[in-house]
C-alpha cells in the first residue's frame, strides 16, 4: 500500500492515505496551468463508525501563495466509514505554477458524537521537469 498511497497519516484510528498524479492533458503550460488528480483513501482503524462533514484544504502554489479551500463533504458526499473499512475518491487541483503542495484536514464525527479534525498528509504537486 505505500507504493500506491506515498502519504499518509493517522488521527483517532483514522488513517487518510493520498497519491498524486501530473494531468499533462490536462495542463497547459503556455497558458501557465498544470493540473494533479489526487486519490484520497479514508481507511477507518478504530472501533467507532466516523462520518466525514467537511474538508480543509491548503493549497500552497511554488510562489508561497497559500490558499484555504473550505467546504462540506468531499466529491458531493459526506461519507460514513464503519470501522474495518475504507472510502475512496479522486478529485483535481490546478494551479499556475508547475510545483506546488496540498494539506489539510476533514472534520469528522464518531459514532459517540464526539468531533475531531483527521490530518491530510502534505503531498507535493510536482508538475513535469522542463529543460532550458
């Protein structure tokens, strides 16, 4: 699994796994736009069923400019993974630089009601090395 999902890291028994991708057809960079595809696996370690309500992204382009996405569930849903098993999903982030890095977190709450902020590993966003 660590070939597959480089990164990683642990809250509360929940383990948030991530592997990044260059989109080439999708970036232009004559344009100065490069695109990742990113796989997140939630896998659920604890004993409590969690239900993720809604994520923290920090978007970081190759200048230094930070920026904090916000919103609920992720891909249209807030799922619920019970415990032994895993959810998965890809989204995408472009940026105007050809490096860049993504971290954050996804509120969740246990089966007991009690909340808690699960880590999103740091990954970088390495677009394709460029010859002068």
């Amino acid at each position: 699994m660590k070939m597959l999902f480089p990164h990683s890291a642990q809250t509360r028994g929940v383990v948030v796994r991530v592997s990044v991708s260059f989109m080439a057809d999708q970036s232009e960079p004559a344009r100065g736009r490069w695109f990742w595809a990113y796989h997140i696996r939630i896998e659920n370690e604890g004993t409590q069923a969690v239900q993720l309500l809604t994520r923290h992204w920090i978007i970081t382009d190759g200048r230094g400019k930070r920026q904090d996405v916000r919103g609920e569930g992720v891909v249209g849903e807030q799922p619920v993974v019970e415990p032994g098993k895993s959810y998965d999903y890809v989204s995408g982030c472009p940026l105007s630089t050809p490096t860049g890095s993504m971290e954050g977190s996804f509120h969740m709450v246990a089966e007991d009601g009690s909340t808690f902020e699960a880590a999103i590993p740091r990954f970088p966003l390495i677009g394709p090395v460029v010859s002068a």
